[in-house]
C-alpha cells in the first residue's frame, strides 16, 4: 500500500491535492490511499503514533509549525520517506537540503510534475524492493530483503522467506521481472543474492543455511552477481 500525505492548513488546496493524488494513484495502477492534515500537530499525532507514509506534501507555511520543521521532525524517525514541499515562495529551497526533500512545487502545484514525481518514486524506490502479488484471497507486499529464494512448483511458487513459505499462483518470470535483487539459478529457482554466504559448484548456500541449486546453465551469472554484491558490500 503505497500511503501519501497532504499537510496542508488551506482547505481548498488541500482538498485539490487530495483529489490529484487519488487521481495520480488511480491512472498509474498504483494501490494507495490518501490522507489529509489540516495541520502539523495533527499529522505528527498520527505520526509519532506510528503511521507510515511512503511520500509527504507538506505546505511550508502552516501555522506554528511550517513544513520544514515538520521534514525535520519526520527524519528523527524516517530517512526514507519521499518529501514533497509545497510552497508558494522559494526562499526555503536550501534548508530542503537538511531534510532531503525530493522536490519543491510552486502554488498550484503542475500536475504533470507531481505525477511524474509519484510515479517515478513508486517505480524507482518502492515497486522495486518488493513483490507484490496476490496470494489467494490476500494482496502481498514482501520486502525483497526478506526473500530467500523461489522455487517453482508445479503451478506455482513458493517464496521461501527467514521466517516462512508463501505462494503465488502464477509463473516464477513473472515475479522476477523488473528485480534486479533476485538472479535465476535454475530453471525452477530463483535467489535474492543478499542472503547467499557461500557459492559451490552445484548450490548457492544461504545464511540460514538452506541449500539453493545452481545449474551450470546460470552459474556464471549467479558467480558476477555475488561478486557484484561483494563489492558493493
């Protein structure tokens, strides 16, 4: 679920925002909602009570608390949350550097932008470090850093994760599709290369010590891609 936040004290701007957000959401296919504030204190309620957002837009001037000191507070708590500031002067552009703001949009926001800004986010940060699939009656979204490996069986895939096994009723391409953290091993498996210790000439070894097989067809890719995330480690 993808959750975006408007904060911001002016009802008709806020209700416009609230309205091209669902929109954005609704033409990009992405699952979420959209929750409005009408004030600081109201969104670090909620906040610090412990909901998440993946993006914030925060309107800079709001009452006692404007929308950096807002960013500042979130980032005690949240480095990655994407922060949009909303704002109908520039003048605050170089203390968004403090809060890593993703973008600044002048009053009334261009559509065009914060849709490309949405979209590009959900892409690039979060569509990327999950899967989500449908799972029986269940929508899943599973961080790819829980991932241990897939494997097909029969016409489905089961997803090993460290704490448990769930399944997806489809192809194992298509999980894989668009996921660079997970490398094909076989022709029915596939691993998240992060949780693999060590690589022999016939498995892939994962920390938890589960043996993956490695067929001589992908051995060399599954080889550069653990070399790859050595050196990057």
């Amino acid at each position: 679920m993808y959750r975006v936040a408007v904060c911001e004290d002016e009802e008709v701007f806020r209700r416009e925002l609230n309205k091209i957000c669902n929109e954005i959401l609704a033409k990009s296919g992405i699952e979420g909602s959209v929750f409005e504030f009408a004030s600081g204190d109201a969104f670090l309620h909620d906040f610090l009570e412990g909901a998440r957002f993946e993006v914030l837009l925060f309107d800079i001037m709001m009452g006692e608390t404007t929308g950096i000191e807002l960013a500042r507070k979130v980032r005690e708590h949240d480095s990655e949350a994407s922060i949009i500031f909303i704002t109908s002067t520039p003048d605050f552009a170089i203390e968004g550097y403090d809060v890593k703001a993703l973008h600044y949009l002048m009053k009334p926001p261009d559509t065009k932008v914060l849709e490309s800004l949405i979209e590009n986010d959900y892409q690039s940060r979060i569509k990327s470090s999950f899967l989500v699939f449908k799972s029986g009656t269940q929508i899943l979204r599973i961080p790819i850093s829980e991932i241990i490996c897939l494997e097909t069986v029969g016409r489905r895939v089961e997803i090993t994760l460290k704490d448990k096994t769930v399944e997806y009723s489809g192809k194992l391409s298509d999980l894989l599709e668009g996921k660079a953290q997970l490398t094909r091993c076989h022709k029915a498996f596939a691993l998240n290369i992060c949780s693999i210790r060590e690589l022999t000439r016939t498995d892939a070894i994962a920390f938890t010590g589960k043996a993956i097989p490695v067929s001589r067809t992908y051995m060399k890719e599954v080889q550069q891609a653990l070399l790859k995330q050595i050196r990057d480690e």
